[in-house]
C-alpha cells in the first residue's frame, strides 16, 4: 500500500456503541501498521472544512480506550450531509479527494447507518471512475437496526437492553395503584419496529411486560385496538402498551397526524404518538392513562450497554480497518448469525450496493397472529443481543466518559 | 408487649428504594422477634378492605429479600388515601382498629412522603385519645426529598444518580451536530426542586453538565434567561437546561398554564414545562431547540440504584421496626448527617408533628447568585447520596426483580 494514514469519520444519530466502533478502527488500524489515523470531525461535512485530528492525541491512551468504549453520541461528532450523485468532475468529490491526498489517505472509514452507506457507495464509485487506490469502508450502527444484509447492527443491542430494562420498570410502576390504567411508551422507529418490539424482551417470570406492542410494520386498526384493549381490561388493571413513534393506521397515515397541526410541541411531526393514543384511549374507555416517551435516552444511555453489542461494536470496527488495508473497498462490514445459542456471529463484508439506502423491517412471520406483539422467532433473534454488562468505570457516582473533544 | 405482630404498608408515588425499606422492616421484624410481618396491600385503603398478606410467604427466602430491594415501585401497591380529621368514634377509623385488633398488630409502619406521614399523625392521635397501645411509626421515601427535619429521604439518592447520569449522557448528545441548539429536560418536583438540582451533579471533568437549571424555588424571570441564554450562545453552540415541571414565573404562576388549556396531551396540568420553552426559544432565538421529558423513568429506574440510597433505605426500615418494638408511636424515622466527607449519617427519631404537611424547599443560600444554577453547598450536599453502586441480578440480559403480588 502506497499511502500510509487511515481516516475516519461517523454519520447519522448518536448511538451508546458507535464510540466503540471508533475505538475498534483506531486499535485495529494501529495494530496492523497504519502510520497515522485521523478523524474527521462532524462527519463529511468537517472534512469538507478540513476539520480534522489526530486521534493518537487522545487515543493513545488504553484507558482513554476504554473510556470512549464506555461513552454515549459520537466523539467525532456527526453530521446528516448527502453527497449529490456521483458525477466526474464534481467540485464537491474534488475537494474530498484533494483533501484525502493532502493527509496521504489511503483508506477512508465512516461508520453510520442507511445515509452513511450511501456515502461509502458514492465515495467509491467516484474514486472507481477517477482512478484513485483510496479505499472505502463502511462500519455499520444504528439503534433503529434497519439495515439490510447485516444480522444486525452494532448499537441496537444497547438501546434494545435499555428499553427491554426501562419497560420492565415502567410495568412495575404502572401496577402500583389499584385501579384501571393503560400507559403507552412510545419508542424511536419510524418505518422498522426493531426496537419497540425489543419492549417484550422484559417479560420473563416475574414482570409481564408489556400487554401489548404496536409496530410501524402493521397499520393499526384503532376501533380494532380499542376492542381488544377494552377485553383485557376486563381481568387485568394496569396495561402496558409498547408503541413505536411511526405507527401508521390502515391507510398508511401516522396515527397521530391530524393531531400534529394543533399540538404545542414545536416537536418534530411524529413526536407524540403515544400522547395521542394516551388522549384517545381515556376518551373512549374511561380510564386513567399515561404517556411516556422514552426519547433520546433510548439511544445515549451508555451506562446500560450490552457487553454483547459493545464487544461486536468495537470487533466490527477492528476487522473494518483491516479489510481496507487487505485492500477492499466499495464494503460494509456485517454480521452473519452462525448460531442463536449458544450465540455466535462472525463478521463479514457485503458489496455497499446491497445495503445503501434499503431499510429493513421485522419479518411478518416474526409478529404475532393478531398484530399486537411479537412472537418467540423474535425473542430468540434479539435475546442474545443484550446480554453481559459492562464493567462501569463510574467516578463520584456516575459513569465516567472520555473528556470532549 | 402484648400484641405479637405487625403490619406495614407503602403509600404516595413508587420510587427506586422503598422496597428497600420494607424489606429492612421485614428483616429488622423477625429479627427483633416480631410473631407474624404484615403488609397492607394499596396502603390504608387496601386495609380498609382487609386486602393483607403474609409476607413470610414471600420474603423468608433470603433471595427473594435480595431482589425486593432490587424492584423499583411499591411492591405492596400504594394509594393516595387522606385519613378524615381525626375525631372519636368515626367509622373509618373504628374500622382500622377493628382490623388491627383482628390481627393481633402491635406495630404499625407506614413507608411514604408527606401524605403519609398525615396518616402516621392521625392514627398516632387516635390511638391516644382511644387508649390504644398500638404503635403508630413513619417510614420516610420520596424521590422529591422534600420532607423537613431528616437530612434527605430515601429514594432520592437513586433518583438523583439516574437524572445525573442521563444528563450526562443527553449533554453528550446534544453536542454531536456543527449546529446550535438548545435541549431542555424537563425533572420531576412541582414545589422542591431537589431532584432538578441533581442535574448539576452531571458536571466533571469530562463533561460539561447541564447549562443552567430552573428550579421551582425561583421565579423565573422569562425575559432575563433569553438574554443570558442568548448571550452564553455566542460562545458555545449546543445548550442544555434541566428544568422542574413545576418552575412558576416572578408572579408565581407556572410558565406553561397558558398552554395547558390547549394541549393536546390528556395529562395532568404541569406536564409539557420543557415542551413549553422549547417551543417559546426556538421563535425567540430562532434556533433548534428539543423537549426531554424524563417522566416516570426517574422515579422507578431501580437498574442505577444509588448503593448509599439502597443501604440507607434498609437501615431506616429495620430501625423503624425496632422504634415500634422499643415502644416509639408517632414518630417519624430521620436522617442526621454527621460528616460530609467522608459521607456519615445517623438514622434518629423524631415527633412526627414536626414532619406532616410540611415541604422542604432548597435554602435560598445553595442556589447561585444569578439563580440559573445551583452552587458547591448543594453538589457537597448532594453528591455522596449518589455513590456507590448495587451488583445488580441479571438474567437473560435484564435487571430481575422480584415476582409480583
């Protein structure tokens, strides 16, 4: 290999395990005898600016390591910038590459979900058609786990652990009165319920979990809904009901749609689904009923990681550094699931075509008969992914992160 | 003493400890030779309808004891029941002492906040003016700490520890784009804002912590924080706000009244404070701004327990049990500091006349000048209730709690 520096940057939503991904490039790459590896700041959008560092700063470090292991969003910060079509002479791939041959960039990793892979493609088939031996290689992550190809991806686990953890909580609080209640959670996943169904992870011997979940994969029947709610009421006071915040009712319309022209939020459209619901349903039924949101938590909170999910995290970004220096580009690296249990996965590379800018959802044959829960292909397929803790290293009482850039 | 048993209940709101509590009167019971440990189901008005069970059936198992203190909520159900004033001959009370009597109860505990201490007076007052012998002792819990004599309540340490450390993990997100924003997080306590102060403990080294925090103890002068907010956003571009539900403006009514009429949320009126300025600075400053309500998470995430808060929790409850063995009635148990670093509290006992119906506010002299923050007397004050953490019992991937009633 003629050039000698690694770069790499992260794209999209923040999620608790893309910082070990980051961590895995950087001690893979220094590892196998990169000379220099950069980070781009706010993703593409700050190498277009030439905002770039030197990770051996503050990488040198293992405890550093580790600590960015343990630390939630993105430590190169990110950005949500799309690169315009791929086109010979275009001022915008010029300055990329320009500024790629400025630090002796001879392989390029992003680390990201659907918009980030689209990059990776389009940065590779730029330097196809240009000549240019610069590599790219795309580390998947995205709490949402709608990407294609990949078994899963690195960051679900954690937020899954966090929300199968959260409800199990949420349950417990919601029985404590002795009345009729329902509590809707609604839960990030506009178009893939990955993680809402990851809610009935909490059901086990001793919690019920949710009674019900609400996946953006089914369009939901409300009179329907409301029937059946209204049944189980009839033995069982306090209902739980997991609802992804994209649901959309039989016609392909977001439930909540007609409310978002009058609501007080300043919130993005879809927020308020289960606020929604929640007003809905103590309207038709009579019954105290609650809202949560579970919000951007679901995605930073990093003090409850899947040791799981960060070890993948971490290894995935290791073996992406390493399969640009084995001189591949135009990839992602992804998981493929060689057994459920004991649980095993190895670490793969697919063609980026296959991946970019295709969403996932949950198989149909993995929800329930009547639409409102998931059943055991689910359970076994997502169980493995939050398992293990990590060992917290927590100062003063909460869990310690490595300092800001 | 004549009487051989004795029965306990929980009231008011769940938190994350005060199953810690009754699992410390339960042991504390049957090791100080209690016959038979009761617990009333939904409080005085589970009572009322004689709905009592036996705990030895659950928690002779020393494990089972292990995993109450690990479950959030109020295992035994709570209520929000305010005794009638206390007058000879009244039929609900006869009727609560027509129940004790039946079941030989000597000791009467009662784990709660304010309204339940109320309960713990009146029946104490009762039990006097009859020439009843049974004894009448307040557990304290509250997430919101606002009761006065004792140093803090149990539960909020691990209420705190949980908003410090999702605060720290909401900074880290709120700085991952090239952009300025500010995030508002909107804590639980509508006229005490202890656990809103907690957010200050979020700061470190590594981590800025929240930005500014609106307690309830200030008015907030609306116009004065745009232009601090607007001049501390020259400098840095991603703001983030802890702000208590229940913060009123200079004329003490709460900020977000106006809106409350026309929301679209079904949810009791203080809700929406952070979705109410999130909206007011995104017209005023023009920049992206976003609302985290933590809601119900804080009070019942038992998976972050403060090991101080759960340790302390027991102690109060067990020698809760011993003041009613020792012949204590209308008492409330109490936290005396003794030292701050390193950390010693007592547990004491005091007249329960001093604690019922009255709110403990954060002194005036702990809140910074400007009273956008909170200074070193709070963080000192604050912080070793926050230390320490519980090895937590995971299975399949979740924290296990113990089976419901």
């Amino acid at each position: 290999m003629e050039r000698k520096n690694l770069i790499v940057g992260q794209s999209g939503g923040p999620t608790a395990a893309i910082n070990s991904s980051l961590a895995g490039v950087y001690v893979g790459a220094k590892e196998l005898g990169i000379d220099t590896v950069y980070g781009m700041r706010y993703g593409i959008e700050g190498l277009l600016k030439e905002n770039i560092i030197n990770l051996d700063d503050t990488l040198e470090s293992t405890l550093n390591v580790e600590l960015l292991k343990r630390t939630p969003s993105s430590y190169l910060g990110s950005c949500r910038y799309k690169l315009p079509e791929v086109k010979k002479g275009d001022e915008v791939y010029e300055k990329i590459f320009e500024i790629l041959d400025k630090y002796n960039i001879g392989i390029f990793i992003y680390i990201g979900g659907n918009d980030s892979m689209d990059t990776i493609k389009k940065l590779s088939d730029y330097a196809k058609i240009n000549g240019s031996k610069i590599r790219f290689v795309g580390v998947p992550k995205t709490i949402d786990n709608d990407l294609p190809v990949t078994d899963h991806t690195p960051g679900f686990g954690s937020a899954a652990k966090y929300i199968a953890t959260s409800i199990s909580e949420i349950v417990r609080d919601s029985n404590v009165y002795d009345l009729k209640s329902v509590t809707f959670v609604e839960i990030m996943g506009r178009n893939a319920g990955w993680l809402t169904a990851a809610a009935a992870l909490a059901k086990n011997k001793s919690n019920d979990g949710p009674d019900f979940i609400l996946l953006p994969e089914i369009g939901l029947d409300l009179k329907k809904f409301i029937g059946i709610l209204s049944d189980r009421m009839q033995t069982k006071g306090n209902i739980v009901v997991a609802v992804s915040e994209g649901i959309k009712d039989t016609n392909g319309h977001h439930i909540s749609e007609d409310e978002c022209n009058v609501d007080a939020f300043g919130h993005k459209m879809l927020s308020g689904t289960a606020a929604f619901l929640a007003k809905k349903i103590k309207t038709e039924l009579g019954v105290k009923t609650r809202a949560v949101e579970i919000n951007t938590l679901q995605r930073a909170a990093a003090h409850l990681q899947s040791k799981t999910d960060i070890d993948e995290a971490f290894n995935i970004g290791f073996l992406g550094a390493k399969a640009g220096i084995d001189g591949n580009t135009g990839v992602m690296m992804n998981f493929e699931r060689v057994e459920n249990s004991p649980y095993l996965s190895i670490v793969k590379k697919c063609d980026i075509n296959l991946v970019a800018n295709i969403e996932k959802c949950i198989p149909g044959e993995w929800i329930s008969e009547d639409g409102f829960y998931v059943n055991e292909h689910f359970i076994q397929y997502a169980k493995p992914l939050i398992m293990g803790e990590l060992s917290n290293i927590v100062c003063d009482g909460i869990q310690s992160h490595i300092k800001s850039l």
